[in-house]
C-alpha cells in the first residue's frame, strides 16, 4: 500500500483557513443575532447614555 498519500499535507493550510473563516462568520452570526435582540440594545444604550452624561458627584 502507497502510504505517502497520508504524508501529503498539500492543501492542509488552505483547509485550515476555511475552517477558521467558517468559524469566524458563525460566531458573526451569533453576535447579530444576540446583538439584535431589545434587551441587549436597551443595556448597551444605557451604557453610552450614561458614559456620555455628565454628572456633578457633589449634587
């Protein structure tokens, strides 16, 4: 039996790129989704709003 067919890694880096892209656009997909949801826009709001306003500590 040829056993150097199992040695070859041609194309190995080429698949490990499209597995890391793949993962990359699920995760994507799983932020847009979580992203779109109103809790998560309502904190983030929150967030920037109170990052932005301008409160005096002494009353």
């Amino acid at each position: 039996m040829n056993y150097k067919i199992f040695l070859d890694e041609t194309g190995a880096s080429t698949a490990e790129y499209a597995i890391t892209t793949m993962a990359a656009v699920g995760f994507a997909g799983l932020l847009v989704v979580i992203m779109r949801s109103p809790e998560v826009k309502d904190l983030l709001f929150g967030l920037v709003k109170s990052a932005l306003t301008f409160s005096n500590p002494n009353g």
